[in-house]
C-alpha cells in the first residue's frame, strides 16, 4: 500500500470515528424525543381516556392513525429533504411534530383525538428515513450496523428516561389547575421544538460541509461515500419510480411490516401490561419499571450490532432471524406467565429483539439501493412499514374481543415476528 492510500484509509477512520462522536448522540437523542412524543400515549392511556371521553376502540383507532398520516407523507418528505438539505428539513419536522404533540393537552373528544394523532403523523413523516438517509451520506457500508444501532438507542432510552419522566409528570395531576395527562403531553412536546432549533445549527449536510473534520478526513470521507454509491448503481435501481415498484424493495416492505406490527403492538400497550403485572395504577413506579425491559434492550442492541458489522451482509440474515423471532417467543411468554417476574423476563427478552433487528435491518436496503431511489425506497419501506403501527393495536383489539381473551392480541404480535423472521432467512444471498 502506498503512503497516500495509507494516509487516505487512516483519514478515513479517525473521519468516522469523529462522525461517530459528533452527529450518532445527537440523532439519537433526537430519537429519543421523537419516539417518546409517539408512544407516551401508552403512559396517559387510563387517565387520557377517563378525562377525555376516549373509548377502548377509539384509543386504539387514534393510536393506529398517526401511522397513516405518516405513512402517506414519509416518501415526499424524504425526496423534500433531498432537495433542501437536513439540517432545514429535520428542523422542520421536530418543531411542527413538537407543537402538535403539545396541542394533546387540549383533546376533549374522539374527534380532536383522531385529528391531532393523524397531523403528528403527517408531522413526523420523514424524519426517520430521513436519518436512515442521512446516515448512508456520512458513513460507509462496513460501519453502518453500528451506526444504525447507536441511532436506535434512542427507542430503549425514551422508555428508560421517557417512562420516569412521563410518570413524574403524571403525577403533577392539579398542579396549577393542570391534569397530569396534560402536563405530559405539554412538556415533552415543548422539548421537541427545542431540540428541533438546535438540530438546525447543530447538523451538516454533507462531510464536504463539516468544518469540524480537517480537509483530508472531509475529502477521505466524502470519496469513501461516493464511491460506494457509484457502485451500487451497478446492481439496484437508483431512480425513483425504479425504486417504488422494485420486487426487493416491496419484499423490505413487508419484513418491517411484520417488524413494526410486533414493535408498536408491544409499545403501545407495555405501560398497562406492566401495572397489570405488578398490581399498580400507571406512574412514577410502572414507569420505573418499565424502564427495566428497555435497559435490557439498550444493552443486547450494542452486542448485536457489533456482531451484525463483523459478518457479511448475506449472513446478517441470520442475525436479524434470531433476533426477531427471540422478541417473538418473549412476548408470547409475557402473556403466558402469570408471574410478574416471568412476565418482566418476557417483556425484556421481546424488546431485546425487536429493537436489536431493526439496526441489522436497515443494512440491507442502505446496502442495495442509491441516489434518489435511496430517499424514495427508504421512505417507501418505512411508510408501508410502519402501518404496522397502526394495525397491530387494532388488530390487537379486535382478536381480544372476538376470542374473549386478554392475551390473545400478544399471540398475534409474536406471530407477526415469527413470519418477519421467517422471510429474513429467504433473502437472497445477493449484496442486499
């Protein structure tokens, strides 16, 4: 090797490490508020519900909702960020999603319910395959796991420090006239502007704008990137119609379709699942202890990626296999176990790997597509993917009443996660 090239590839690492340090904290704690600010419904439920004149059916319509509006959005959204850059795009997504998720506060019919559950969709549509985007401009292939990983750290760590901070909240019920519902949905959407204004001084488009490399690690950086975008154009489709109807890409579709069915039907409902558990009304200690199942999978998340990067992507199949279909048997296991210890234990293990498949699972269309046909593929994926969000509460619901059973719903789920497993391990052993 000569002492250019050697130059080169050791600019190029202390450049991904300094990107490791710098943007991977700050997108996850971005996650972190964005995730809470989605699912901290799951905290206010009982109370939401009594104050708000919300029934079972229409919480679990309004949950489901948000991933429509969201779903509907998500492709122009990424294509808009394409086009005008993150750090204008991410801002405007954090701050429009942060006012109506404060405007919760103020639900006093079905009505109101459904609409600001739809426009928080709308809202938020984009910001996720938008950083799943944004990553594959600044990291390289053989990173990526990681990355993925440290950015989804920040669904783990909303419940760790979301349940607390929710049940904390809850708990100033009557503090200035205020319902503690309404101070949660108050606060943490406020939090989500802030953060929002900071992303826009905060993020750099590109490496070639980061003044915080030195120029060899920001041309080493760039060229590493370029390069292999230039090379995917030799096996995927890179333009955007190409992309929206590609058999591989649908496939994607459907694998985080079974994905998030598990996911948003566990998240939705843990908080309850856990006061059901340890005999307590929703606050500051079920928030505590539902921040147990988290940690966990904040933990297995680290583990798993680091081995995800260290096997070629056709064996990552297999990685992300096991990890699906251990959250699948841990959810069953939750609703089978009478035992609140058992039930935790369940509830942990379903975390563990439905949070750490999702990093490895993004490796595999990062890995096949390219150009615009990444921001509109990726969009796809997680639109279509994500109303799993929607239908898993309630198809939840409607199993629980049609077979008169409290635990047949969490059946289903683990079922949607044993298929999602299955399809993993028929991915063809090309690059994707």
């Amino acid at each position: 090797m000569h002492t250019g090239e050697r130059a080169s590839d050791a600019a190029l690492t202390t450049a991904v490490r300094r990107v490791m340090v710098r943007l991977m904290p700050f997108l996850f704690f971005m996650y972190v508020i964005a995730f809470l600010d989605r699912v901290n419904i799951g905290f206010a439920k009982e109370a939401f519900q009594a104050h708000a004149g919300i029934s079972e059916a229409a919480y679990a319509l309004g949950a489901g909702l948000f991933f429509v509006g969201y779903a509907l959005f998500e492709v122009p959204s990424n294509l808009i960020m394409v086009k005008v850059g993150a750090r204008w795009w991410m801002c405007r997504i954090m701050v429009t999603w942060g006012l109506i998720s404060a405007a919760m506060a103020l639900v006093n019919s079905e009505f109101l319910f459904y609409l600001l559950r739809f426009l928080l969709g709308v809202a938020e549509a984009g910001f996720f395959p938008g950083v799943i985007l944004f990553i594959t401009h600044w990291v390289p292939h053989a990173y990526r796991s990681r990355c993925n990983a440290v950015f989804y750290f920040g669904i783990p760590l909303a419940s760790v420090l979301g349940g607390p901070l929710s049940g904390i909240l809850l708990e100033l019920d009557g503090v200035a006239g205020i319902l503690g519902w309404q101070w949660m949905f108050a606060v943490e959407g406020l939090i989500a502007c802030v953060v929002g204004v900071w992303a826009f001084f905060y993020l750099d488009n590109k490496p070639a704008e980061a003044r915080w490399l030195t120029p060899d690690e920001r041309t080493a950086l760039q060229d590493a990137v370029d390069r292999e975008a230039e090379a995917k154009r030799e096996h995927s489709p890179h333009r955007l119609m190409a992309a929206l109807v590609d058999p591989k890409v649908l496939y994607f579709c459907l694998i985080y379709f079974l994905i998030q069915c598990s996911v948003y039907g566990m998240t939705f409902y843990l908080p309850t699942q856990v006061a059901d558990a340890v005999g307590s009304e929703v606050g500051l200690l079920v928030g505590l202890v539902t921040a147990i199942p988290w940690t966990i999978a904040l933990l297995t998340n680290i583990a798993v990626s680091t081995r995800a990067d260290r096997v070629s992507q056709p064996k990552k199949r297999f990685v992300a296999a096991a990890c699906v279909a251990g959250g699948s048997i841990g959810i069953a296991a939750s609703a089978y176990f009478a035992n609140p210890v058992l039930a935790i234990a369940g509830l942990s293990v379903a975390a563990a790997g439905y949070i750490s498949v999702q990093p490895v699972f993004w490796t595999f269309p990062a890995a096949y597509l390219t150009g615009t046909a990444a921001a509109a593929g990726i969009g796809l994926i997680n639109s279509l993917g994500n109303l799993g969000g929607f239908v898993a509460p309630v198809a939840k619901n409607w199993v629980e009443h049609t077979l008169d059973s409290d635990t047949a719903g969490l059946y289903l789920l683990a079922l949607c996660g044993l298929a999602a497993a299955g399809l993993f391990l028929t991915l063809s052993r090309s690059r994707a």
